[in-house]
C-alpha cells in the first residue's frame, strides 16, 4: 500500500503551533508537579495537527484530549490546536463531528479547571465561554468556506471537461457530415460505374477487364471502409445504438466475403452495461475488418463469453501472422487498446502459436 507524505506546509503549521502553546505554557508560574506532563501535552496537540488532512476525525479527538489535558495539570493555556483541529475537520466535511466535539469541549474545559484549581470561583473567573465560543465558530466559518470554495472549483473545472467534450463531440459530428458531403457520393459513382460496366460487359458475353474487377473491388472496399468510418465518427448518445445484438449480421457479411466464420455464444447476455456492448462490439467489428483486410484468412472465430464479472471476447483467424513475427499495432488496434483501457479492462492482441491471430479481451461488469 502506497502512503502519501505528510506535506512540509503541514508539518510547519503543526510545529509552529506546538511551538507556540509551549512558548505560553512555559510562561505559566510554575504550580504543580504535573507542570512537565502539561507541556508534553501541549506540545503532542500541535505536532498531531500534522495529520489533519489524512484523519481529520482522530485529530480533532487527540487536539480535544491534549487540550482538557494541559488543563487539568493547571495549564491554563488557549486551546488553539484544537482550534485548527475543528477547521481542518469542517474543511474535510466533518461538520456534525466538529459541533459535537467543540459543545463537549465547551463543558468539559471549565470542569478541567475546576479540577486542576479546586476553587469554583478562580476556575470561573478563568472560564472564557464567549471568547472560546465566537474562535471556535470563526475556526468552523473559516473550514466551510473554504470547503465550498473547493467545491465551487471543482464544479467548475467539471462543467469546463464536460464543455469540452460536446464541443469536441460536436467537432466529430461535423467531420463526419463533411466526409459523407464531400466523398460518399464520388465512391458511389465510381462503384456504380464499374458495376454497370461489368454488368454489361458479361451480359453481351464479352471477358472482363482484370481492371474492371479491381476497379469494382476497390469501390466496394471503399465504401465499406467509408461507412465503417462515418459509423465510428458518429458513435456518440444521439447515434444509433450499436452493440452485440448486431454482431451476427457482422459474420453474415464476413462470411459474404468468403470468410469461414463462426460465432459461438456462452453465459447470460442480461444487464450488459451499454458502455460495455457497444466497446465489445467494436471489438469484434474492427478484429474481423483486421482479418479481411490483413489476415490472408481462411476462417474465423468470434466468442463471446457472458461471465458473472466480466464480458470476455474472443476472436482467432488462421491468418499469415507467425508467432515470432514483430507486432506493429495499426490505428484500429490501437483504438481498441483504449476503448478496453477506458473501462478498466484487458486486451492482448498477439499472434498465435499454432500461426494466425488473437485478440482477447476482457471488460469488467457490474450487472443489477
């Protein structure tokens, strides 16, 4: 377990504190024989003001002790530890805490007194209930306002994230309607260009062009490509939901293609978070465009694995990848790498040993 270092700002405000209560207990007339274990206590509530920001709790009830302590021993010193005890716990959220501890703070100081004085009058005439009272309010206004004003900051550092993802959502969605304006059309045009051309060209019984066919594969890639592209561009909250219920029309087109591929489903699909299917989706898409489009494949398989914890997704080919062939991550993998990261999950993208290619990955699920 990592342990975070007390900073050095707290460490002075916790010395200079215990420095200063023992500077006034010292100044006290020397009574009883109780007077060293006094001034220890005076200084252990200042140096515990170290830890005020790790347990603000347990200071404040040390502060507290220490205070009724020196007390008690006849050293009638302001408790200004337990002070920046109640600010350092209402800062931290403690409010309910801080009240409590300062009204019993409040009663038990003048009962120290009287104790350690053993005469009513003298420990009321040390009793300081209006001034202990109003530093103990100013200590507590003074942690809630800043409190909020962290908070308020906080807020406002999240509305401006939160602004710059529309702003940057938007910005795709634009991008998206350029490249669907300014190239849709002019592939479209080229694809049924070449179908015609090749359409004719069988019917009168004439031998097709090899750069006809090629022309015809290459606008039908690129249209692929193109909407697969537009897709990913718009995969936002206001675009069509997408997700594993669409990856057996994934396979009917990966086998259209000439790919043997196979899906096999395993577990319960219940109460898969949306963030979850679409990212397994995804998955699953861009690991058979890979194979398509790089493998040299002959067949594919997609499982899909519903655990109670997790959402497993395997995808094997029996592509040209060797298993000591270096691994050089395109954009597509990439982008799977981070869609599984930004859920706290794990993929390994790696050839296999028996040749081809596997992507597994595994994404967390807390189902309802």
């Amino acid at each position: 377990m990592v342990r975070r270092r007390i900073p050095a700002t707290d460490w002075l405000i916790a010395v200079g504190v215990a420095a200063s209560q023992l500077v006034a207990g010292l100044a006290e007339q020397p009574s009883t024989s109780l007077d060293p274990l006094g001034h220890a206590l005076l200084v252990a509530g200042g140096l515990a003001l170290a830890a005020r920001r790790r347990a603000p709790v347990a200071v404040l009830a040390a502060t507290g002790v220490c205070a009724l302590g020196h007390q008690l021993t006849g050293l009638d010193v302001p408790v200004v530890a337990y002070l920046f005890a109640v600010y350092g716990a209402v800062r931290a959220g403690h409010r309910t805490v801080a009240v409590v501890g300062s009204l019993i703070m409040l009663a038990a100081l003048p009962l120290a007194a009287l104790v350690s004085l053993h005469d009513v009058g003298e420990a009321l005439a040390r009793s300081r209930g209006a001034l202990e009272i109003a530093w103990l309010i100013a200590a507590g206004a003074a942690g809630e306002a800043l409190r909020q004003a962290e908070r308020r900051a906080e807020e406002a550092e999240r509305s401006r994230e939160e602004a710059a993802r529309r702003r940057a959502d938007e910005e795709r969605l634009h991008i998206a309607r350029e490249l669907h304006d300014s190239l849709t059309h002019q592939i479209s045009v080229i694809k049924v260009q070449a179908d015609a051309a090749v359409h004719v060209a069988r019917r009168q019984g004439e031998p097709v062009p090899p750069a006809l066919l090629a022309i015809q594969e290459a606008g039908r890639e690129a249209a692929r490509e193109l909407r697969a592209t537009l897709e990913t561009l718009r995969d936002d909250e206001r675009g069509p939901a997408l997700g594993l219920d669409q990856v057996p029309e994934l396979m009917r087109r990966a086998r259209a293609s000439g790919l043997d591929a196979t899906l096999t489903i395993a577990g319960d699909p219940d109460d898969v978070p949306a963030e979850v299917d679409r990212t397994a989706y995804r998955i699953v898409q861009e690991s058979l465009t890979n194979v398509s489009r790089h493998a040299d494949a002959v067949s594919a398989s997609v499982r899909i694995d519903y655990r109670p914890d997790a959402l497993v997704i395997r995808v094997d080919d029996d592509g040209r990848a060797a298993p000591d062939a270096p691994l050089v991550p395109g954009v597509g993998l990439l982008g799977m790498r981070e869609r599984v990261a930004a859920l706290g999950g794990r993929l390994r993208a790696a050839p296999r040993r028996q040749g081809g290619f596997t992507v597994h990955a595994e994404l967390p699920v807390e189902r309802a």
